[in-house]
C-alpha cells in the first residue's frame, strides 16, 4: 500500500490501477472525494473544484467549494453542516454584526483565518492555485486539489427577481427567488489551471460527484468541456438527487423551477452527451431503465453519504463500475 495516503485505515488497494479525476463542488462533491482519497493513493486522484461560488466578503476572498472539499479531506470540516470548520467559534462575525456590519455570510473564526491569509498571498500576485497547494500542504492533504481556474468566475443566477450574485441568491435570499437560468461571467478567458487538462489527460475515468448539476458542476464543465475525451475514456457521474429530492441544498428546486421535474433520470440527461456511466441510487431502481435508454450505462447502489464509511463504500462502487465498462 502507498505509504501516507489521507486517512487509509485497513482499505486494501484497488486491485487495478485507476487515475481518477473528480469534478467536485462543496458539501456533495466533497464527501465522494473523501471516499475516493481513502481508496487511491495521491497520484492517482486529482479533484478538480467549482469556484462559481467564490465572492469577496468584508473584503476576503472566500472560496466556499474549495475550502468544504479541503476541510473534508483534511478531517477538518463540520460534521454537522459538511461545510465550516469543526469546533468552530464564532467571535469575529458575532462583534462584526454588534458594529451594524454584513454578517448574512456566516464565517467562522479559524474558517476567516484561511480567507484572511489567502486574501493577503492573492495580493501578493499569488495564484489561487499556488495558494490552494501551499494550503493543502500545511493541512495534510496528499491528494491533488485544484481550483478549476485561476481567473475569477462568477456563477450569476438569473431569477424572477432579477439578477443574482450567487451567494446573493444562495445564502442572502435562502435559494427564495425562482431561477430561470444561469450565467458564469468570465468563464469565457477563464483558463483551466496548470495541471488540470493534463490530470484529465492522463486519467482512466472522471467521475463528476453529487454535485448541484447547475452551480456546481456546470461552471467546471464549462471551463473543461470533456466532449474532447468522448471515447477515450469513460466519464461516470453519481446523481445528487435522490427519489426526486435533493439530499441538500435546491438542486432540486432548481429543476423545478427550469420546468424539469426534478430526478435521478433528469441528471443522467442533463449529462448526457458525455456521460458513459450514471450511479442512481436504489430509490430510483424504476429509472434504470430510462437512463439505458439513453444510451448510458448505469449502476444502482445506495448513494447517501452519511458516514465515512458510505463515503469508502460508494467510492469503491463507483471504481468497480468504472471498472466494468
Ligand atoms: P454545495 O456547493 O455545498 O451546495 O455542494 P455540492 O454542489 O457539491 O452538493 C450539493 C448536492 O449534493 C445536492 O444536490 C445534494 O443533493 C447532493 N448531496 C449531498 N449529500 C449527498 C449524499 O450523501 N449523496 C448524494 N447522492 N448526494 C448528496
Ligand atoms: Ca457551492
């Protein structure tokens, strides 16, 4: 076994070797990539991170996906939420909104410390992608995290209330506004980071995890669309909706709202040009048949992620069918 790989207790190995990249965004994402980080050792698991979602907030840099994925894998996230430090203290933000300042972002003290230090390396002209690596390093983390990109995107929800800042929409307004569509503003210049389109390359399969397919997948799709890979190697996602609900969060109000009704079936399709395989779980066994005809091959498991050990086992399902195909 791969000496040092994160928290590998008694997992034996995958039999084959499989490079894997992952398309992850926050709380979702960040619990297969968990799974996946106990099984393959570091070289041969790159996650690549939405960051749609990052925005400045009392003048910090926050990267909301990139830092649950890090916390996640660094055993040092919140439990409870899935994002947000553990045995976290409030003090910072609770005497920011005593001074009558925004405090609708709640930000934790030792969560503003990494948005305090990455906002001064950013100033420095550090990338966010040097700063991610250098941060993963002093959190342990032996996988490869990237941000998708360098340059600044911005997902903007488009609502019956207008234009949305997608922390605007998703955190201010509690996901209230019915959204009519989306936009990534700069993603047209924004460039894949150094390493990412060569993890791609060299991987035997991606796996894009149960992530929200509008925010958070879509913006890592449109900075490296895999239609250029189609046929050189599978692409698997795992559905985040479950018996037409969403585990979290308003993926599946999202579909609603788009006139979509909202299923494990609805997400193959949203995938479909680049999808080989699909993992539903077994509360949608009646779909299987619907996504075959998509021409997409599929796997029905048990998808819910609660503890590290579903997070292991689904990402050992997930490895054996990229296996089978
Ligand atoms: P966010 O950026 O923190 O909202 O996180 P993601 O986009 O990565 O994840 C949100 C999606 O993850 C939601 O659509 C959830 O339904 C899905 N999700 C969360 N936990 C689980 C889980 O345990 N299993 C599955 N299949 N999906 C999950
Ligand atoms: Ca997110």
């Amino acid at each position: 076994m791969t000496p040092g790989y994160s928290d590998s207790k008694n997992h034996p190995p995958p039999a084959v070797r499989r490079r894997i990249v992952a398309f992850a965004g926050g709380v979702g994402g960040a619990k297969l990539a968990h799974g996946l980080a106990q099984i393959l050792p570091p070289e041969d698991l790159t996650i690549i991170v939405n960051t749609g979602d990052d925005f400045e907030h009392l003048g910090l840099y926050v990267c909301p996906d990139l830092d649950t994925v890090c916390y996640t894998l660094a055993g040092l996230a919140n439990p409870e939420t899935g994002w947000g430090r553990v045995s976290e203290t409030w003090n910072a933000i609770t005497n920011v909104e005593k001074l009558g300042g925004p405090a609708w972002f709640r930000l934790g003290d030792q969560d503003i410390a990494t948005h305090l230090e990455r906002t001064r390396r950013l100033k420095e002209g550090q990338t966010l992608s040097q700063i991610t690596k250098d941060f993963c390093k002093a959190w342990g983390i032996k996988h490869t995290v990237l941000p998708m990109s360098d340059a600044p995107v911005r997902t903007v929800v488009v609502s019956d209330e207008g234009e949305l800042a997608f922390q605007e929409y998703f955190v201010h307004r509690r996901c209230e506004p019915k959204v009519k569509g989306f936009r990534f503003d700069g993603v047209a210049g924004a460039e894949a980071v150094v390493g990412a389109r060569e993890a791609v390359e060299a991987a035997d399969a991606i796996v894009i995890c149960p992530s929200n397919p509008w925010v958070s997948v879509d913006p890592i799709l449109n900075v490296i669309p895999l239609n250029e890979w189609r046929g050189t190697k599978p692409v698997v996602a795992v559905s985040p909706i479950i018996g037409g609900k969403a585990v979290k969060g308003p993926a599946a109000k999202m579909f609603d709202e788009l006139g979509i009704e909202p299923s494990a079936a609805a997400v193959a399709s949203h995938y479909r040009t680049i999808l080989a395989g699909f993992v539903l779980d077994k509360a949608d066994l009646n779909m299987e048949d619907q996504i075959k005809k998509l021409n997409i091959e599929t796997r029905v498991v048990n998808t819910l992620m609660n503890h590290l050990t579903d997070r292991t086992r689904l990402a050992d399902d997930v490895l054996d069918f990229i296996g089978s195909l």
